[in-house]
C-alpha cells in the first residue's frame, strides 16, 4: 500500500511539473489569436480550412494542444509547447530537446499538413496543434530559461496572492483585464498594411529569437516575491495584447502559405 502511495506521488509531481512546464497562454489568450488569424485569411485558405476542421473555428480549436494533456497517449508532444534557452544565446546555438520543442514542433505540423500523402486524420489533427503552437510562441516566457521551467519557479505575488511570473503572463493580466475573447479581438489595434507585411516578414527561426529577446525584457520586469498589482498591468499589457495580435497575423500567414 505503501508504495502504491509513493507511486502515486511521483506520478502527480512529474505530470503537474510537465503541465506548468508546457503551459503557455489561458484559453482566453489562444482564442484571441484564432479569430484574430480570421481576418487576414486569404480566401481560398478559408475555404479550404472550413473543409478541413469541418466547420469548427480556430478559436474553437485553439485549445486542443492544451486539452489532450491529460492523456498520456500524447505525453510526447509536452516539450513541443516551449523551448529553453539561455538568456544570452540564440536559438540555433542552444543545446536542444531531444524530445522536439516549439521549433521542431511547428516544423513538424507544417511538414504533416503539405504532405500530400498524409491522411485526412493526420492533416486535421497537426493543423489543430500548429493553431496552438503558433500562439505560444507570442508568450515571452515560453522562451525562457531551463533552471526556472519558463518562469513558473521565478516566485511573485499577483494582486497579493502566491503566483508565478509565467502564470501572470500566460493568464493572470488577461484574466484580470476582463474580456472575452471576442472582445480583445475586435478592439486589437488598427494596423496598416505595411504594418501587417512587416510583421509577417521573416522566417520561423527570426521569430523565435525575436521573442526571446522580449522574453529577456519580461524577465527583467520583476523581481522574484514581489507583489505585481495593477501598475505592472499598465505598463505590460498593452505587450500582451500586442502578442496576441503578431500571434494571429503571423498565424494567417503561416496558414496562407500552407493553403
């Protein structure tokens, strides 16, 4: 009996470590970057997408990366959700997962997807997770340093409450700012459309070490046990908002070129 306990223990430690680990954006978050992704689809990717996903919205399927945590059938997919590295290198000079990361991740989906010889099955579910790992990799934290897992050991109040500097990022100022989804979505910032193109411009690598070099700024916001309050929101939300934005865009991006 004992040691069932025991197992059980272990058991609960390591799936909350790998679930904190891995977690990036609330629901509210990714769902922001699906139906912003809306509004710069090219027509026939819309077509081909409401095919495909069988009429579901991305906002809707947003989540699903996040969702299938809690079957251990998809246990391989944890480490594709952040990637570590130290602050003061890039990511092809960093040491990498062996199990896959963020990069490999969306490599791996836009792969699956423009492979004319993958099955319905296999194009529909990586199409789901690339919708998701797209918006993760507007999280800063999700970008972050091994020795804190990404900011959720780097320790901080929020509003007075025992939190963490990842969980405010991911969740706790969006959650706090109050809207829906759709909301945050039809009040994103009006953009030009030398604006847009300037965001899509680059490739996948230019992406992630250009959010790692915002991922040093968030980790310098704050200091570990301080009590972040509505001042820290005035000065950081606005950065939040913002990635969700580039999140959505680059996402319609990504999607036009795939379709």
């Amino acid at each position: 009996m004992k040691s069932k306990i025991i197992y059980l223990l272990i058991f609960l430690i390591t799936f909350s470590y790998q679930a904190s680990a891995s977690k990036v954006w609330g629901p509210t978050g990714h769902r922001v970057v699906g139906e912003i992704a809306q509004d710069y689809l090219k027509p026939k990717t819309k077509r081909k997408l409401k095919k495909l996903l069988k009429k579901k919205s991305m906002a809707f399927l947003s989540t699903f990366a996040d969702e299938i945590k809690s079957d251990r059938n998809f246990n391989k997919y944890y480490s594709w959700h952040y990637i570590n590295m130290p602050m003061e290198s890039n990511y092809t000079d960093s040491e990498k997962n062996p199990n896959g990361d963020l990069y490999t991740g969306i490599e791996t989906c836009k792969k699956v997807i423009s492979d004319e010889n993958s099955s319905e099955e296999d194009k529909i579910f990586y199409l789901k997770m690339l919708i998701h790992f797209i918006g993760d990799l507007h999280q800063p934290l999700h970008i972050g340093l091994a020795e804190d897992r990404g900011g959720n050991d780097f320790k901080v109040q929020w509003h007075y409450d025992d939190t963490n500097l990842h969980a405010v990022w991911d969740y706790k100022m969006i959650d706090r700012y109050d809207m829906s989804y759709m909301e945050l979505a039809e009040n994103a910032d009006e953009l030009t459309k030398e604006q847009v193109k300037k965001i899509q411009e680059g490739e996948l690598i230019d992406w992630v070490n250009e959010m790692h070099e915002l991922t040093k700024k968030v980790y310098a916001s704050a200091e570990q046990g301080e009590n972040l309050r509505y001042r820290y929101s005035y000065r950081h939300f606005g950065t939040v908002r913002s990635q969700l934005q580039i999140a959505g865009i680059r996402l319609a991006k990504v999607l036009n070129d795939l379709f």
